[in-house]
C-alpha cells in the first residue's frame, strides 16, 4: 500500500506531501510506519490521506474507503 500524505501547518497552509510505502498491511493489526516531514512537530496541525495510489490485493478505492484511521494523540488530526 502506497499513501498521498499531505502535512498541513497551523496556519492552514501545506507543508509537506509525501508518496510513503505503509504496506504491507494486516486486517485488525496496528502498525507504526516512520516517515520524514521537515517540520517540527509544533508546526503540523494535520495530515490528510489524500490518496491511495497504490494497493494489493484490489482497488486503490476500496483500500482507502477501507481504511480506519487513528491515533492516541488528540493533536495533529489525522483523516481522509
């Protein structure tokens, strides 16, 4: 599975956009996946799943719809 991330700054505007390999992934299983955002951590209010561009077995589509995002902290949000 390959991820659009977008990294959004407090002040509303983008930050980053990254293309990040997460997969493999597996049903019910919670995973850590590092990646490098030029940032500090202060400055990024949220990151968006923009897009799946990558997805096996299936369909990008359903991959995305099928994600469940979370998070154990309150701040950055992080959605679809």
């Amino acid at each position: 599975m390959k991820l659009d991330l977008v990294v959004f700054g407090s002040d509303g505007g983008i930050l980053r956009r990254l293309l990040t390999e997460m997969g493999p992934v597996r049903p019910l299983k919670t995973i850590v996946r590092a990646f490098v955002i030029d940032a500090e951590c202060g400055q990024i209010a949220s990151i968006l799943v923009n897009e799946v561009n990558a997805c096996a077995p299936g369909n990008p589509n359903s991959c995305l719809d099928g994600l469940a995002l979370s998070s154990r902290l309150k701040d950055p949000r992080f959605y679809k």
